[in-house]
C-alpha cells in the first residue's frame, strides 16, 4: 500500500500544517486507486480524526496568541497615564485582538442618564461618533443598563433590543452589521460598554466574547486608575495655587501688621509727618509727597 492510501498521510499533513481542503486529498488518491470500501471507510475515519485534532490545534494557536495579546494590551495600559491615551489604547487593541473591522467606546452619564461615544477606532461616520445611547436603546444602551454582554450577527434585523431611528441611522452610516458588546465593570458598577463590530455577518463565536470581556475587565480598572490620577494631578494644582494664593495674603498681612506697629511706634515716640512719610516709603517704596490742605508742602521723600 503506497503512502497516498496509508492513516499516515494525515500525519503527515498535521506536520505540516496542511489546509483542510488538503486532507481531502489521500481519499482521492485511494478511490483512484480503486481500494476496497472497507479501507475508504478507515481513511475516511483517520481523516475526520485528524480534522478534529486539527481543529483543536488551531484553537489552542488562537488562544495563545490572544492570551499573549492580552498580556501586552495589560502591560501597555499599566505604563499610560493619561486618560485619553488609556481610552484610545484599549480601543485599538480590542480591534485588533478580534480582527474586527471597528471597535468603539462609550461611557457613561450618570447625569444625562446614558451612554456616550468616547473613542472608536475604523470608524469613518461622524454621524456615528456623535452618538448618545439611552439606557435600554439600542445594543449598547442594553449593555450598559443590564451590565451583561450581547452579540448579534445582524444587527439590522435583531430584535431582542429597543431600535432608535437616530442610533440605527448612526450604525447604518457606518455599515455595521455584526456588533458584540461587553460592560467596562467596576466592582458591581457599570461605567461604559466596550465594542467589536464587524461590516459583515461574522457571528462573534464564544471565545471571542470571552476575550473582549477579559479586555474589558482590565480596561475598567486601566481607566478608573487614569481618572484618579487625572483628579489628583488636578487637585494637587487648585491646592498648589490656593497656598500660592495664601502666602501671598499671609506676605500682605504681615506688612500690614509691621507697618501699623511702626507707625504707632512712632507716634508714640513723638515723630513728626516726615518720619512717618520715610517709614511708608520704606514700607511701600517708591516716593511721598505730602500736602496739608491748602497744598503747602509738609514733607517729601524720594524724587
């Protein structure tokens, strides 16, 4: 029996890393050859074998190398200060981590009582950038009220969520037709919804769910970490000018209280309008000129 017709080939083709369609090929070559049903129906067995093994392989490859992506999107959020640049970083990497042909974000506001676009990455559709979800409108705006991911494969013809005119416009103009959604999660806290789409009706199969989940859990923490900093670097420069402001009243204060205990001093001591106007001058600086109320001099002191 030649290796064409032989269980082997298809080891050989998994050594390889042969396409699928090249499994096909050894029960070609064995029905040209005319072999028995009994040896067709082993090689048709052994092929259907190695297509599952092949299939797992491919699966722990997928896997590997979006767990490695994770590790980088993690240790590249861990070195960002700056909140925009956290944003724009997660969406480009959740765009890129699922081969998705957009990705967006938007955040909460808890005081219009929605959801916001904040950043997105392939988009081309102002109309769509612009967008405001309301809690329960639309994929996002069910996201972001129920806290729990949702994937459609056709989001035009999806009706397990409200439609909008104005959203669905928005989504149109851009072409979107297969969208996942997952919550940003603080705690118990929902502060925004992270997204994948696709132009086409890709489904998002259930280990791309979980990874877009995986990124947006590190991403919550990413941006409220960002936002923290944000605050403290703001208020560390309102109190940096408050006591700016302080010292500056503290200063005035002080020479104020010097120059009145001088000026009493003086008056006590007996001192005369010319020792006052020297005492103000050295106080204040520049020069006085003093005048009694017909504007007969009474003393000066400087040019």
């Amino acid at each position: 029996m030649s290796t064409m017709s032989s269980p082997v080939e298809f080891l050989e083709l998994l050594a390889r890393e042969a396409a699928a369609v090249e499994f096909e090929g050894p029960l070609v070559a064995a029905r040209a050859a005319g072999l028995p049903p009994d040896r067709l129906a082993e090689l048709e067995q052994a092929k259907s074998v190695a297509l599952r093994v092949r299939a797992l392989l491919e699966r722990r490859r997928r896997r590997e190398s979006e767990l490695s992506g994770l590790y980088d999107t993690v240790s590249d959020l861990a070195g960002l200060r700056d909140l925009d640049d956290v944003l724009r970083a997660i969406v480009h990497r959740a765009r890129h981590l699922l081969s998705a042909d957009v990705a967006y974000m938007t955040l909460n506001d808890d005081e219009r009582g929605d959801t916001y676009m904040r950043v997105t990455d392939g988009s081309v559709s102002a109309r769509f950038q612009r967008l405001r979800l309301p809690m329960g409108a639309g994929l996002g705006g069910l996201v972001a009220q129920s806290g729990a991911p949702y994937v459609t494969a056709n989001y035009g013809e999806d009706a397990g969520f409200h439609h909008t005119g104005e959203i669905d416009a928005g989504v149109g103009e851009e072409g979107l037709v297969a969208i996942l959604g997952v919550p940003l999660r603080l705690g118990s806290t929902s502060i925004g919804v992270l997204y994948a789409a696709n132009r086409s009706a890709r489904p998002f199969v259930r280990e791309e769910v979980a990874l877009l989940v995986s990124l947006a859990a590190h991403a919550a923490v990413a941006i409220d970490t960002a936002r923290l900093l944000t605050e403290t670097r703001s208020a560390l420069a309102e109190l940096s000018a408050a006591n700016t402001t302080i010292r500056a009243h503290s200063s005035s204060v002080e020479r104020a209280a010097a120059a009145h205990d001088r000026m009493t001093a003086l008056v006590l001591r007996g001192g005369g309008v010319e020792d006052v106007a020297a005492a103000v001058t050295e106080v204040l600086g520049g020069a006085l000129l003093a005048l009694d109320a017909e504007g007969r001099l009474l003393a000066r002191v400087g040019e």
